[in-house]
C-alpha cells in the first residue's frame, strides 16, 4: 500500500516538474521569441492575455501540487530515517525549498494581476529566464541527493546497514 502511494506521490512530483519547467522553458524560449517577431502589438498582446488565461491555472495547480506531494516526499524521509543526522542532505532540501518558494513567487507574479507586481510582467523574459535556471539548480539538487542515497551518522541509524550486518556475521 505504501509502495503504491510513494510511487504515486514521486509520480506526481516529478510529472509536476516536467509539465511546469517545461512549460516555463517553451514559453520563454519558443514562444515568445516567435510571437514578438511575427505578430503585431495587438496580436500579441491578446494572444498573451488568452494564453495567461489558461497557463495560470496549470501554475497554480502545480505549486499545490509540488507543495503537497514535496511535503510527501520529506516525511517518508524523516518517518524511514534513512538521513537521520545527515546535515549535507538537509541542508540541500533545505536549500531547495528556499529556491522553490522564490520560483513560486515570480510564476505567481508573472500569472497574476496585482498592479503592485506590474513591473515584473513588463520584464517576462528576464524573469522567465530566472524561473528556468533556479529550477535548473533546484533539479540538480534533486538529482544529487537521490543519486547519493541514504546516509546516516554512526548512532543515528534505525535501519541496519546491510554491509555492517554482513560483516557481524562474518566474525
Ligand atoms: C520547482 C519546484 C520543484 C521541483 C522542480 C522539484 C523537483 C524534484 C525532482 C526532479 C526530484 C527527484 C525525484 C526522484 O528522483 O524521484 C525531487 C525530489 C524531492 N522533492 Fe522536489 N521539486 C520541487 C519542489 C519541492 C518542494 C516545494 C518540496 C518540499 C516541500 C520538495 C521536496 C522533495 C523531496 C523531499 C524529494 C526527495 C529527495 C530524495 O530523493 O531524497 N520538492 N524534486
């Protein structure tokens, strides 16, 4: 049951990442460039306003998504303890989650109507740009800590390791 519900969470989380990074990448390397070359003012400012429509709502999902599933994602963590102690590992997600609060901030702005945040919206391409080289480093961040695996410190283990048991029995 467990097995099913993690799967289905990452699932999730990393579909999250695929369809809102990606979507962020196309916008700012595909199809802005295209539209501010071959449309007239007009045309493109209805076809931004059409598209914001629609890409708001996919911004706002995934924000819920990633905070609900990420929030999956780190108490499995802490409930196996598979990186009890283990600072480094903290210390990147933490880092992670600071970058991904700041990527939710500028998508919100981007999408959003608040006079206030006008400013951001009249530099898109520059804060586009932002938005795909922090989840560049948060996806690198991601990938390193699942690649190194679980670390725990001498002591603060609550899983045996299965070199260390192999080797007891051994003697
Ligand atoms: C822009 C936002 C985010 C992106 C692009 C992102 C991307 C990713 C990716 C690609 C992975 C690797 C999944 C795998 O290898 O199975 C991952 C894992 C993870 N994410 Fe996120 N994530 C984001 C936001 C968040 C947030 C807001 C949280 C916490 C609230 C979070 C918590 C986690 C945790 C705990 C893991 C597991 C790390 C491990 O393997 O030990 N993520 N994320």
């Amino acid at each position: 049951m467990n097995l099913i519900f993690y799967t289905a969470t990452r699932f999730l989380h990393v579909g999250t990442a695929v369809v809102v990074v990606g979507g962020t990448f196309f916008i700012r390397y595909i199809l802005l460039p295209a539209a501010a070359k071959n449309l007239p003012d007009d045309a493109h400012a209805r076809l931004r306003t059409s598209l914001m429509n629609s890409w708001k709502k996919i911004v706002h999902a995934g924000i819920a998504l990633f905070l609900l599933t990420g929030a999956v994602n780190y108490y499995r963590v802490i409930a196996d303890g598979s990186h009890k102690g283990d600072a480094l590992y903290h210390a990147l997600l933490g880092t992670k989650i600071i970058l991904a609060m700041i990527i939710f901030a500028i998508a919100s702005a981007l999408v959003g109507r608040a006079p206030a945040l006008e400013q951001f919206r009249r530099n898109s391409r520059t804060w586009l740009t932002v938005n795909v080289l922090l989840a560049a480093m948060i996806i690198g961040i991601s990938g390193f800590l699942k690649v190194r695996g679980p670390r725990t410190l001498p002591g603060a283990a609550s899983r045996p390791d299965p070199a260390a048991s192999a080797e007891a029995e051994r003697d």
